[in-house]
C-alpha cells in the first residue's frame, strides 16, 4: 500500500497521531511514524532519539504541507504517527 493511501485510511480510522509532541507522547504504540521532507533536523534527532527499535520510520517525500493534506488535516504536519 502506498503511503498516501496507508495515511489517509489511518486518518479515516482513527489510528493517525499528527504533531511531533502528540507523536512522542504516543510512541510505544506506533507501528510507523512518517517524516515530512523538509522536518527540521532537530525533530528528526528527537523523533528518532525516542522511537524503538520495533518502530519503522520513514521519510516521505513530500514536506509538511503535502503531508498535513494527506492526513486530511487544514494545517501542515512535519511529523505523524501510525497505529
């Protein structure tokens, strides 16, 4: 499943954590956790400072307006999380 259609069916179910803080919050139940391209280094380091081993992460390649509109959301998002 591409990861368009991987975000917008997690947005549709409830399952879609959006924000690093609320990401973070979440992480020991995150199956995957998607980076926007253009993710300050700096949140990226901490995203991947506190991620598990078990957590797969993955750059995406849109950035941050691209990735807010493909989780259904009016605002960009640098980083979301997957349930």
């Amino acid at each position: 499943m591409s990861i368009d259609k991987e975000l917008q069916e997690a947005a549709e179910t409830g399952s879609l954590v959006v924000g690093t803080d609320e990401t973070i919050k979440h992480i020991d139940s995150l199956d995957r956790i998607v980076l926007a391209s253009n993710v300050p280094e700096d949140i990226e380091d901490e995203v991947r400072g506190e991620a598990g081993d078990g957590t797969d992460i993955e750059m995406a390649e849109v950035d941050n307006q691209e990735l807010g509109s493909l989780c259904m959301k009016p605002f960009s998002a640098s980083v979301v999380g997957i349930e």
